[in-house]
C-alpha cells in the first residue's frame, strides 16, 4: 500500500447505473460517518469563518451528495435566526432526489448537473463550499474546481477533504467492514482515504489555480479544513 502518492482509482458512486436503494443507503451512512467522525463540525467551523456576521446568507455546495452538510447548515443557522438560501449541485439527480425528499418544507434548490455548467449570472452565492468532493477528482481538475469557486463567490469558499494517512485508511476500513451495511461505503471509504491529500498537495494545487491567501489546517478525523476568503 503506497501512500506517498494519490490513487486515481475509480470509487463505484462514480459509476453510473447503481440503483437508487444502494445510493440511499450510501448517503445515509455516510451521514452518521460525518456525524460522529467531526465532518459537520468540520463543515460548519468553516461556514462560520465565512459568515461575518451576516443575517442572510446564500450557501452553495457543489457534490452535495445527501444534503446532510446542507442539513446541518441550516439547523445551525436556525438556531441563530439567520435566514439561509441553499443551493445544492450533484451529478447524480438520486442524490438530489433525496436532497428535495429531505428539505420539503424549505425553499432549498438542488440541480443535477456537473457544477462546471451552472452560470450564476444574476446573484452569486455569498459561500461555496464541498465537504468529501475532491478527492473524486484528478489534480488537473481540482485546479478548474478552485478557481471555479474562487469566482462564483461573493465572500468566498471552504473545503473539506480527506487527508491521506495510513491510520485513516486502516481504521476506516475496519469501522465499516464491522458496521456498515453498504457495500458502496466498504469499498470506497477506504479508497476515498487513498484519493485524499497530503498538506504539499493542496499547497500546490492552490498556488496552480492562481490562489495565493487561504487558511489551510489539520482536523480530526484526519481532514483538511481550507478556507479562501474574498479580499475585495
């Protein structure tokens, strides 16, 4: 097993034709991972930074899965009486057909499209952000994906990923071969690992996309918090 370098295989959600029960089930587990691993307290500690205060915001997650980032976004800002606009964007129309299932009585949007092809041309979101979106991509295209997001927010964008990390495999590995019941998640959770990030890699990848100012640090579980704010 090498960990010096990202492993490009394909994780099977990347593959078309899974059927809708599986995909429902890989997004419900994956949302008790985020839960008890730290990923939403992960995800809100970077829209928070993001914030300023404001008592409107409109937030944008591209690849956002299950919505349950959304989710917690939202209940946070509840509790807070801030008044939210969500907008989540997902290749795959079963993930935003459970996003909508989810957010019935919200005034929340979810496109399936590949978020390269949405062109806010009459109010940016004020936040962007991805949370486990990454590390499904080549470097290459990572590249494109931050500067994509770089100008289509107004405040700015955060990311949450993976870091790559012999632990982080092995234990990930073991928690879902004992409790899951998805065979999506046994296969690719580990393998997400393998795609994941060294701190050099997003250094690199920042300064390629043009992208000089960020905060970029280390959290349990073994993830990257990235924040790039707009200076302007």
């Amino acid at each position: 097993m090498d960990f010096s370098v990202r492993s490009y295989d394909k994780e099977l959600l990347d593959f078309d034709s899974i059927p809708f029960s599986e995909i429902e089930q890989n997004m419900h587990e994956l949302n008790i991972i985020n839960t008890w691993l730290g990923g939403h307290r992960i995800t809100l500690k970077g829209f928070k930074k993001l914030t300023r205060n404001k008592r409107q915001i409109t937030v944008c997650e591209i690849g956002c899965g299950g919505g349950d980032n959304l989710m917690a976004i939202e209940k946070w800002c509840a509790k807070r009486n801030i008044v939210t606009k969500l907008i989540g964007i997902d290749m795959n129309a079963d993930c935003t057909t459970i996003c909508a299932s989810k957010f019935k009585n919200s005034d929340a949007k979810f496109l399936a499209s590949d978020y390269r092809l949405i062109k806010f041309t009459s109010d940016k979101p004020d936040i962007i952000f991805s949370s486990l979106f990454c590390h499904h991509f080549t470097n290459e295209e990572l590249i494109t994906m931050l500067q994509w997001m770089k100008s289509n927010s107004k405040i700015g964008f955060f990311i949450n990923d993976l870091q790559r990390h012999r632990f982080a495999y092995f234990s990930i590995k073991w928690i879902t071969k004992i409790f899951s019941r998805s065979y999506l998640v046994k296969n690719d959770a580990p393998l997400s690992v393998l795609r994941g990030f060294k701190k050099k890699e997003w250094r690199l990848l920042l300064r390629q996309a043009g992208i000089d100012y960020y905060h970029l640090e280390w959290n349990w579980a073994f993830r990257w918090l990235i924040i790039y704010e707009n200076k302007k």
